[in-house]
C-alpha cells in the first residue's frame, strides 16, 4: 500500500553546468596542490654536493611537519634556507646531511670528522676529504645550531664553510626521492 500523497513529486536536483563543475574542479584542484606544498614541499637537486646520496636533478620530497613534532637527528638529511645574507635574500635553498647537534662540539681532524671527541661512522661519503678541503678545525656549537655537511665533501659548501645552521632556517627533512624513476624511494638517516 502507497502511504505517499499522489501529488506530492520528487524534489529536482539542480544539475551544474559543465563549465562551473570544471572551474570548481580547477580551484579545489589548485588549492589542495598550494596545501600539499605547504607542508610537504617539493625540491630540486642542483650541484653535486650530495654525491653519491643525491645526484644533480634529482627531486625530492621535503616535510616540514618532521620538525614541528622534533628536532633534527644525527644523519638526517635537511633542506634549509641559505646562511649566508646575500644567498639567502636570493631565496637559496641547500640541501646537506645534519652531523652535529645544538650544544656539540664537532671537529675534523685528519681528515676525519669527530662529534663530541669520537669519530663519526660515515659510509654514505662519496669519498675521502682531501687536506685542502678538510683541514683541523673546531667547531662549538651553541643552543638550536646543527652542523652540516655534504656527502660529497671534496666539492660542498657547508658549516665548514658557513658555520653552523641556526633551526630557524631549517625547512624540513628529506623524506622521498620521486624522480628518476629508477631512484624512487624513502629516504632515512
């Protein structure tokens, strides 16, 4: 038995046109893509300073909510805006693996780097630092100030260079390799 009044129709649903179904289509598409780069930015490879880890063009998936949460760890590799005023008004971004943390004393000596008086482990260099490139120095470093440096350590400008990295210029750690396809894959420390 039909309960329902005979002229009682069903409600019309309004059907969008084909031209504002795409324009919506278009700016959510747009505004997800501009949310995702805020906090997973993308990052291009440029320079050889991360041999063998990273090579030239290679492109990168950085997260800046790793360090909302925490800190950077030893061996993470980071991106970070560039120490030096000129660079960094040019808007340089580098990218370098963390090697001494806030309150470390980090020291190269032969050619050897040291973190707090004991040699580090460091299978990932591209390959032995020469003298020129790696002479004996010390380095302290102070509260919320990390030390990098790059895998390829004969041909890298980093802390040995621009001393150390304050946090504040840190704008997340390398997480994923997307390009070449070859190279896909999560990065860790």
């Amino acid at each position: 038995m039909n309960n329902r009044p005979n002229n009682l129709s069903r409600p019309n649903l309004a059907t969008p046109s084909s031209i504002k179904e795409i324009v919506v289509t278009v700016i959510f598409v747009i505004a997800v893509t501009a949310l995702f780069d805020l906090a997973i930015p993308r990052s291009l490879v440029d320079g050889q300073s991360m041999e063998p880890t990273f090579q030239d063009a290679d492109r990168l998936v950085i997260s800046r909510l790793n360090y909302l949460i925490d800190r950077p760890q030893y061996g993470d590799i980071v991106v970070f805006n560039a120490v030096d005023p000129r660079d960094a008004e040019r808007g340089i971004m580098l990218i370098k693996r963390v090697i001494g943390l806030p309150e470390d004393t980090v020291e190269i000596r032969n050619q050897q780097v040291l973190v707090n008086g004991v040699m580090i482990e460091e299978p990932y260099i591209y390959e032995a630092c020469s003298v020129f490139k790696c002479q004996d120095e010390t380095w302290n470093l102070g509260e919320d100030e990390y030390f990098v440096m790059g895998d390829n350590r004969n041909h890298s400008n980093d802390s040995r260079v621009f001393n150390a990295v304050p946090f504040d210029h840190i704008i997340g750690q390398v997480i994923l390799r997307y390009w070449p396809l070859s190279s896909v894959g999560i990065i860790t420390r």
